[in-house]
C-alpha cells in the first residue's frame, strides 16, 4: 500500500496542560493515529521540532511544508495544524500548489484529542479525505473542504470553519520570499500618517476596505497610498465583510482606492489575499 505523508506542526490537537495553558504535547497525536490507520498502511510523519502553537506558523513554514508534499511519493498528505492560523496555511498551500495530484488534508481541532471533543473525529475525517480528490482541503466538524477561501468564525465551537468559493489563481512563484507583508484594517478615524508609517517597513498590504468596497475622504489618505503604489509597494484590497466581495464601481467613496492604483481582491479573503500578493512578490 502506497505512503501517507503525515506534517505534524503541532495545535491544540496534541495539546496537553501546561502551566500557562494549553501547550503541544508529546507522542499524543501518535498513539491516537496508530489504531486508526487501515492494516498495512505506510505513514510517514514528519514532526516539526518544536511543534509549535500555530500562532508561530509563517512563511517559512509554509515553504517547508511545501518542500515536504512535493518531494514525498505518497498518495496522499495530511497537514496537523492549530486552527488559529489554519486559514493562512490553507490560503498559502492552495496558491502555491495549484496543480496537486494527490490530496492535501488540513486538520486539528478545538479540544485536545483524549478530551471527548472533536479531534478524534477530524482525525478520522482527514484520513478519509487523504484517500480522496485531489487539491488542498480542510477536514473539520463533519466537512471536508477547499482550503482556499478558510474562515475561522469561531474561537469556541467544535463548527469553527466556513469556506468560501475562490476564483482560480495562477504565478510561476512556489515558494514565499523573504519580503514584508501584513493586513491592514481601515477604521473611522485613522490617520493617514498612521497608514503611512506602517507602509513605509512593507513591500506589499492586503487593505481590508469598507463593504463593496470604500474608503473615507480623506486626500491625504489617497496620496498615502497612492505614493506607496508609486513606490512599487503592491496594496490589495478586499472586504471587512466576510462574504460577498468587493465591486469596485458601485460606490463613488471607494474611487480613490483604484485611482490610486489599489488591485481589486474580488472576494478574496484577507488570507488568500495576502497568500497570492505574498506569491505576487516572490
Ligand atoms: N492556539 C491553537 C493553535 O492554533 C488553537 C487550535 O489549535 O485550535 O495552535
């Protein structure tokens, strides 16, 4: 029987107490994987060293585990991760690894596995999933699916996750660079010399905007990010709503954002956004 790769990054999947709280735990997720595998299965695990609350997930690792799937000769993946930063791990594999012939599962959960919560579930969710379609999935509370457009809604329910549909997306780059890259909120009231200071350390922002897509009136704001475009700093823009997406021309508030040269994000979400303009740059 063909391997199964296993990336075990760590999560509150194979937490244990600790004295601060929740902290990665050893040899839990082995001795829950070992009876849940079908008889004659080959696995590999892959553990990261520490593993790590994904809370210190970044680029990286997401290179690493990149590394890890295209040099593997398996048949399927499964990526164990926290849920906080899972959204941005989905986003950065599924933009990076657009022509997956095998599945790449996501999982963890919200309780520790042993605790009578959901991670024993997922995990069977996910072991099922890495026998199926290819691409890049999420395998959580009874639904497997595209890890693309991840939104984590909840820090509570075991339901934590919705996905929303992506268009396709494709760069020549596979791996994340070394460049400085962050979401910024626009909020009543900020300042355009505080959007200034924060571009000036960027090479590129994913600017959460206003509904379909607006901004205030503010010319000193517009200048701002028009010399940041000037400048060669990629801004993208996308919604603070969670679904729906932006639609450029439907407001005029929102004309100084593309006259100063800030890409439409669509429906993208700030993760993906920030995956794709990440890839963008590399
Ligand atoms: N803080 C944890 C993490 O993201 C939460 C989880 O896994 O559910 O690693």
């Amino acid at each position: 029987m063909a391997e199964l790769l296993i990336i075990y990054t760590g999560g509150t999947i194979g937490m244990v107490p600790g004295p601060t709280g929740l902290q990665p735990g050893q040899g839990v997720l082995e001795a829950a994987l070992a009876p849940r595998l079908p008889a004659g299965q080959r696995v590999r695990v892959e553990r990261f060293d520490p593993l790590v609350d994904s809370a210190n997930i970044g680029p990286a690792d997401w290179n690493r585990m990149l590394d890890l799937i295209e040099a593997a000769d398996c048949t399927g993946v499964i990526v164990v991760h926290g849920t906080d930063t899972m959204a941005y791990t989905g986003a950065a594999l599924s933009s990076a690894l657009p022509d997956l012939a095998v599945p790449v599962v996501l999982c963890g959960a919200m309780v520790p596995l042993g605790q009578g919560g959901d991670a024993e579930g997922n995990l069977d969710l996910a072991l099922s999933a890495a026998q199926g379609a290819p691409g890049v999935w999420l395998a959580f509370a009874g639904k497997v699916m595209p890890a693309a457009g991840l939104v984590k809604h909840d820090s509570h329910a075991a339901d934590a996750f919705r996905s929303h549909p992506q268009g396709p997306f494709r760069t020549p780059a596979r791996r994340f660079a070394d460049r400085r890259l962050a979401v910024l909120t626009l909020t009543p009231g900020v300042s355009a010399q505080a959007i200034e200071a924060m571009l000036a350390t960027l090479d590129g922002a994913v600017l959460r905007v206003f509904g379909a897509g607006t901004m205030m009136a503010n010319p000193a704001l517009g200048a701002v990010l028009h010399a940041a475009v000037a400048r060669g700093c990629r801004l993208r823009a996308v919604s603070q709503c969670e679904a729906g997406g932006l639609e450029p021309a439907a407001y005029a508030a929102g004309a100084g954002l593309w006259a100063a040269g800030v890409e439409n994000g669509g429906t993208e979400t700030p993760e993906l956004a920030l995956a794709r303009l990440w890839l963008g740059l590399s």
